[in-house]
C-alpha cells in the first residue's frame, strides 16, 4: 500500500510508493535475430497485380516494409528511446500493470491517458510533453498535467488475464486502483480513445467521486435504436455506419468471435502481423490513402514491434470478445469530445447526446483515430483548455 502521506489532488507523489516499480524494456539479442529470420523467410502469398489495397494490405507495399523492418529499422536505437520516459510496473488486481508516470514540474492535475487497438503506449509518447511541460509548448505552467500514459491489460507490457472478463469495467477497475492506491492520487483526470474511450467512460460511470473529468476522442460504428424520424445530419451517420459495417468490420467479426483462431497466425508471423496492423493505420488516420503521408516506417514498425516482442497480439483482440460497453450508460462526469471528421467517418454532436453526457464539443478537419499521435498539440490544447476549470 502506497503511504497515505502520500495522496495528494495535483502534483508529484513522493516518496515512491510501494509496488511502483521501475522498468525498462530489453528484448533479447536472441528474441531479435528470431525476428530477423522470420522476417526474411516470409512465404508470400499470391496477389493480383495493381490492386494496390482493394483486397486488404497492399503486397507491394507489405513487402517493402518487411524489407525495411528486416534489413534497416534499428530497434535498438528507438528501444533507447522508448526508455527514456519513465516506465513502470505495478501488480494491479493480481495483473502486472505497465504505465508510464511523467510528473509535471511544480506538480499539475493528474491524467490518465489511455491508448486503444491496434494503438499502444507509443502512440502517447508526443502527447506527453504537451501535457507534463506545457510552457515549453506554447502553453502556461497552470495547465501542467501529471501524466499517467497506461497500457491496456493485454496490450504490449501490460500482463493479459488468464481467465475471460477482462472487460472495459475491469479494466476501469484496474486503472482506478492503479491511480488511487499505487499512485495515491484521490482525484484524477481521464483521456481515451477507441477503447481508451471505452474504459474512461467506465471510470466515470463507476468512481465519480475520484474522476474530475473525461476527454474522448474517436467514432464507432455503432448506431443502436436509432430515431424515428431522424434529421439529415444522424441520417448520414446511419448511413455512414451501414457502409462502414458492410466494407470494414470483417476484422472486429473475427476479432470478437475467433481471436484465438486468428492469433495463431499473427503470433507466428510478423509479416502477418505488419499486414494486420498497418492496414488499420492507413484506413483509419487521416492519411488520405497514403499511410506514410502521417506515420514513418519506424513509427509504425515500433509499434507493431511492441505488438511482436510482447506477443500481446491475441490478448489484445480478445478485448473484442470480452467487450461490456453499453451505448446507454450513464455518468454524471464532466465529459469533452474531440472530434474529428477524418476519423473513420463523421459523427454528429446530435448523436452523441444521445448517449454521452457533452459539456464540451469540438469538431475539427484534421487528425483521424490516432490523432493523439496525428495532432498532439491539438489534443494538448483542448485538454488544457477543457480541464482548466475543472482543476
């Protein structure tokens, strides 16, 4: 248990409380030459020729990012990197838990920052700055974050459950210990996107007595009980959603029926694994079609590498499966919106309210599903300004 000295609204928390542990990532010289093998043993498949990405993952382009990532990509140098942030673990509800913990200087409101699929830790590292040093970044010290980025149960360095449930609300579960008990925070701020999203409402719904506020980012295809006589703008979501459904969620169908069967592949195959991943990067950012226009090789191949290395791939999609959000829950936390309509297609406010709670809105052009990685200081600027008062 954390010292109860300890707690504190805002600001750092000293001394380190117990089961805080520091980590550092160290993949293996010999889990490295395995991936290098495999990389250049690739059995390719057969494909028709210039049909670019119609069919999925354009080959061409698949066989030059497994090139790069076999023959130039330096793991090692973005492994420093990645180290130079401040990792940790804590046993969190039996689960070993991996979060990064970048306090601000002079101490500042404390945030969760949480990452969704096929997202990671990794795609907050540019945010972070933003938040923990705002007056290096066009902002002002009053605006300082505490800053927890958080990997989900299952995902990258985040230990996955041996048994099913590991839902949205058990993950709520696990991050409000995570804040209140390990961290000792008895307040707290919640950012999330995709299923990030998902977990910040469930915090909000559960412990609003500990959450200050939630910002979400990212649109869903979900269009349940829609109105009856619906106005133009909610009629072209369903629309948008129905065309969605029928041309792009055959992924989530296996995700959330068959993960296991599906993993067996991409657990073996990074190659496969590349093909997965990066096809969600290029249909869902706001790329327009060309992945490289917002993602660099190494970008995305760090990602995907963390994906590999924790051989998290199967766990990650089991989330799918295990999912308990409900469209209708209720939360009486102050909540903002950041939304995009380069994200996978555009979502209405009108639609919103009809199932979150909206006391900040704010549409943009720019930025898709991974716009904290796209458009950080986007991001940055309306969490300063939407916690503001809230602090």
């Amino acid at each position: 248990m954390p010292n109860p000295g300890c707690r504190s609204t805002v600001g750092p928390v000293s001394p380190l409380p117990e089961n805080h542990e520091p980590f550092r990532i160290a993949v293996t010289d010999d889990e490295l030459a395995d991936l290098r093998h495999r990389l250049r043993r690739t059995r390719w498949s057969g494909f028709i020729e210039g049909a670019g990405w119609r069919y999925g993952t354009d080959p061409e382009y698949l066989r030059e990012l497994v090139a790069y990532w076999s023959e130039t990509f330096d793991w090692r140098r973005e492994e420093r990197r990645l180290n130079a942030f401040p990792h940790f673990r804590s046993v969190v509800d039996g689960l070993r838990v991996h979060y990064i913990h970048r306090k601000a200087d002079g101490g500042g409101l404390p945030v969760l920052v949480l990452h969704g699929w096929p997202g990671s830790f990794v795609q907050m590292l540019d945010l972070l700055p933003l938040l923990a040093a705002p007056a290096e970044h066009g902002g002002v010290p009053a605006d300082a974050f505490d800053v927890v980025v958080g990997s989900l149960p299952g995902f990258g360095f985040s230990e996955a459950s041996a048994a099913p449930g590991m839902t949205e609300t058990r993950m709520a579960r696990v991050f409000h210990e995570l804040m209140s008990r390990v961290l000792g925070y008895e307040r707290y701020a919640v950012r999330g996107s995709d299923f990030g999203a998902s977990v910040a409402e469930a915090l909000a719904a559960r412990y609003p007595e500990a959450v200050v506020g939630i910002h979400l980012s990212g649109t869903t295809p979900r269009a349940d009980n829609p109105p009856v006589d619906p106005g133009p703008e909610i009629r072209r979501y369903i629309d948008d959603v129905a065309r969605w459904r029928s041309a792009e969620v055959g992924y989530g169908a296996i995700q959330a029926t068959k993960p296991q069967s599906l993993a067996a592949s991409l657990n073996d195959s990074p190659a496969g694994l590349a093909a997965w991943i990066v096809e969600k990067f290029r249909r869902w950012s706001d790329c327009g079609g060309v992945v490289e226009r917002r993602f660099t090789k190494d970008q995305l191949l760090t990602n995907i590498s963390v994906y590999w290395f924790t051989q998290s791939i199967g766990s990650s999609m089991r989330l799918y499966c295990e999912s308990d959000y409900r469209q209708d829950a209720e939360w009486r936390v102050p909540t903002a919106h950041l939304m995009s309509s380069k994200d996978m297609f555009p979502t209405p406010r009108e639609w919103v309210e009809r199932f979150s709670r909206v006391d900040r809105w704010t549409a943009v052009e720019r930025g898709g599903h991974f716009i904290e990685w796209e458009e950080p200081l986007l991001v940055a600027e309306d969490m300063r300004a939407f916690f503001r008062s809230l602090r």
